[in-house]
C-alpha cells in the first residue's frame, strides 16, 4: 500500500497549496472538480456556494434497479488562513508540516482515495456514494457549504460522513451548539486630551468584554466563550468613535448555551447609556444534535476502529454534521490521521497512521448498508 500512500500525501499537498479561505474556495473547487472528471465520477458540478459534487456508481445498475439510498461522503475545502498566508510545506520521515494541511486538506483528499481503494478493490456496493468538497466549514461560513447539501439530499440517504483529515480514533455522534455574535460600539469620538471624558468605543466595548468573560461558564456540560477578535479606533489619540468584537459561545447542552446566550444579550443590551450606542448582530448558528452512543452508525465507527486495533473515543464537536444532526438524520465524523497545531501555520500531520485510517473509511463504507446500520433500508 506505500505506492498509494505516497500517491494519496502529494495529493494532499497539491491541494494544502491551493489557498481557500472562508468565501474563497472557488479556486480549490475547480481544481477538485477538474479531479472529480478525471476519476470519472459521474453527475460532477459545482453549486452555488462553490460545493463540489460527484458520484460513485460502484454498481453499473439504473437508479430504479440500486436497492439502497446513497451515502454521502464529505470533505470541507475552507481554512482558517487569510490568502496571503504563507503555505509552505516542510517534509519529515513521519510528519508533513503546513498551515491547513489537517484541517482539511488530508480529508478533501481521502476523497479521493476512498473512491480509488472501492474501485481497485472491486468493492461492490448497493448504493451510490456521493462524494461532495463543501465550502464554509469554517469562521463565519455558518456551515453554509453543508446546509446547501442537506437541503440537496435529505432524509433520503443512508447516511452523511464527515471527514476531517487529523481526527482519526474520534467518532464524532455529538453537534455542540454554536452561537456567534459581532457586537458594534459607536460613540462622537474626539481627541484624546481636549475631550477626555467623553466616551470611547473601545472603552465601553473592552469594559462590555471584561464584564462577558466575568460570566460563569461551566466545565459540565463543556461550555466555552471566546472573544476571537476586536478592532476599532484611527489613532492612539483619538477618542474611537467606533470598534467592534465578535464573540463565539459554545455548549454541549442546548439548555447551558441558552442560558449563557440570555446573560450574554443582556449585558448587551444594558450596555448602551447616553453618548453611546451598543449593536448587536448574529452572525452564525451551528445548531446542536445527536444520534445516540447505540446507534449502529456509532457501533459502525467504533467497529471499523477496533478491526485496527484502535480504541473509538465518542465524542462531540462543531463540524459540518451539525446540520444532519440537528435535522435528525444519521450522520458522524471520522478522521483520517492524527496531528497537531490545527488552526496555526504550525499544523501538522502524522503520516505513519493514515494507511490505518483509509482502512477504516474503505470499511466503514462497505459495511454501512448492511445490518440497518443507517437509514438505507
């Protein structure tokens, strides 16, 4: 298998290389799709918000003749890194450094590599699988990559895995509830020293945030409140007339986050006097769900990992399956190597493990349909 893994980590830089910010994946789709025809996947598009499509017909039936709904297999194409981020790759004998290189470029490409393994192997499944490349997996995107294919395919699939490159030994059931916030401060502004005293943004807004991160936030349910980034004023003196944070609030209980949400806005709310005006707007909502630890999709995941010799470690996360997971319909997440640094220009990957991890996915989805493991009877 050493000739399809080299095969599989140059692919997985050629894409790391393709920058694909949040809102500006079109190039990174194109490059996929253009891959997608080449494997001769059939059905291959690009919608609207730059999600990329193709099916596997394993079986050369009609649609009337396949027996079982479709699995539907993604990969998101966004990062965190600005375009102008800096990709290089440094190469050691059991680890590929770069920024995105986990997250996600090692999933978009696993794609691939399912699709290559199924057909060398002649594996012969009674439905298709959908490969789909989302866009907006990540910042503001809202999972907005996601929702366009759950609206595409519905209730009416097997069941919808998610992969994410540098998660391997995880099985995500668990959609921890988002809820995002940019909160604008505006006042007349003025100079520092001949209107001192008069209200400045950054002030009423860094005493809004000191006030937000007093809050009590629970340990259980893991609960968790980041203020991620902040900007305003002209000058270092200059009374700012404006400045704006956005806030990321989090729970595994769809109550704690409620209740965080209701003290949050009202300190918002309270946060506006004479002189000085508090905006606040939402801009994302990653809704929570979950199958439970029994489900057969769940004992799937932790199957196809204990065949390797590896321990399954149930858990939740904010992912693309939030959406299936909040619309009630069997999905979960499974990695396909393990790594470090996500979210950092010092990401990296673990090569040595990602032979174990293809293994699991190819099992994974050979076994789906069987035994009613999702909802493709």
């Amino acid at each position: 298998m050493t000739n399809f893994i080299d095969r599989l980590l140059e692919l997985v830089i050629q894409i790391q290389q393709i920058p694909a910010p949040t809102f500006e994946e079109k190039r990174r789709a194109e490059f996929v799709r253009d891959l997608f025809i080449g494997e001769k996947l059939q059905d291959v598009s690009i919608d609207s918000v730059s999600n990329v499509f193709g099916r596997l017909a394993v079986l050369e039936k009609t649609k009337e003749e396949r027996s079982k709904k479709p699995l539907i297999v993604s990969a998101h194409l966004d990062t965190v890194f600005p375009a102008n981020t800096s990709l290089h790759v440094t190469r050691e004998p059991d680890r590929i450094y770069g920024p995105g290189i986990g997250d996600n470029s090692m999933g978009v490409a696993a794609l691939f590599g399912l699709s290559w393994l199924l057909r060398e192997r002649k594996i012969e499944l009674p439905g298709d699988v959908w490969f789909v490349a989302n866009a907006g997996e990540e910042g503001l995107g809202d999972l907005r990559g996601m929702k366009a294919v759950a609206d595409r395919f519905g209730a009416d699939v097997t069941a919808y895995l998610v992969i994410e490159g540098a998660s391997l030994g995880h099985v995500y059931h668990r959609a921890i509830g988002v809820r995002r916030y940019r909160v604008t401060a505006r006042t007349a502004g003025g100079h520092s020293w001949s209107d001192y005293g008069q209200p400045s943004a950054i002030h009423e807004l860094t005493r809004l945030v000191t006030q937000i991160t007093s809050l009590y936030v629970p340990s259980v349910p893991r609960t968790s409140l980041n203020v991620g980034r902040i900007s305003g004023g002209t000058g270092v003196n200059v009374l700012a007339a404006e400045a704006t944070f956005e806030l990321d609030l989090r729970s595994e209980n769809p109550n704690t986050l409620d209740e965080l949400i209701r003290q949050v806005e009202d300190l918002i709310h309270a946060a506006s006097h004479p002189g000085v005006t508090i905006e606040c707007e939402i801009i994302g909502r990653r809704p929570a769900g979950e199958i439970p630890t029994d489900h057969p999709l769940v004992k799937l995941g932790e199957e196809c990992l204990r065949d390797l010799g590896w321990k399954a470690e149930l858990t939740a996360g904010s992912t693309d399956a939030n959406i299936p997971l909040s619309r009630g319909y069997p999905a979960l997440v499974l990695g396909v190597t393990t790594g470090g640094g996500a979210h950092t220009v010092h990401e990296y990957i673990d090569t040595a493990p990602v032979e174990k991890g293809m293994e699991q996915l190819v099992n994974f989805v050979n076994k789906v349909w069987k035994e009613g493991r999702g909802n493709g009877e």
